[in-house]
C-alpha cells in the first residue's frame, strides 16, 4: 500500500490541491472554457484562472465515481475506480 492512499494523506492531499487551484491557478487557453470557469466563480488573474476551493469541490461531488480510459481505438484498455 502507497503512503498516500492513508485518509489522512489523502486528505492533506487534497487541501494542498486546493490552496494551488485557488492561489496559483491553471493556464487556460480556450476563451469558451475561460468564460465557463469565470461565470461559475474562477477568477483571472496575470492570465491565470483561479478556481476557488468551493467550485472545485462542487465539481468533484458531481463528477462520476469511475474513470475509463480508453485508446485511439474501440477497445478498452483499462478502468481505475
């Protein structure tokens, strides 16, 4: 087991996330994805979108509970849950 996978690191983890999401931001160079951001509460600053800590957690509780990853093509080569 990874040290990381311990509540409280996961935790930490994902506290440490947010203060980067809301203090240094992403680039984001698509004007429609900037303007979705911004009108759910991301702000720009220096050409970066600051996303506040409540619109992240928002979108991690709406967000599926299983990830596929699939190739170029039509089979499925794997699933992380």
């Amino acid at each position: 087991m990874f040290p990381f996978n311990k509540p409280e690191n996961i935790e930490s983890l994902h506290l440490a996330t947010l203060r980067i999401l809301s203090e240094t931001g992403i680039s984001v160079k698509h004007a429609g994805a900037r303007d979705l951001l911004t009108s759910h509460g991301a702000r720009i600053e220096k050409e970066r979108i600051l996303l506040p800590p409540d619109l992240v957690e928002k979108c991690v509780a709406d967000a599926g509970r299983k990830v596929s990853v699939r190739g170029r093509g039509p089979s499925k080569i794997g699933s992380a849950s």
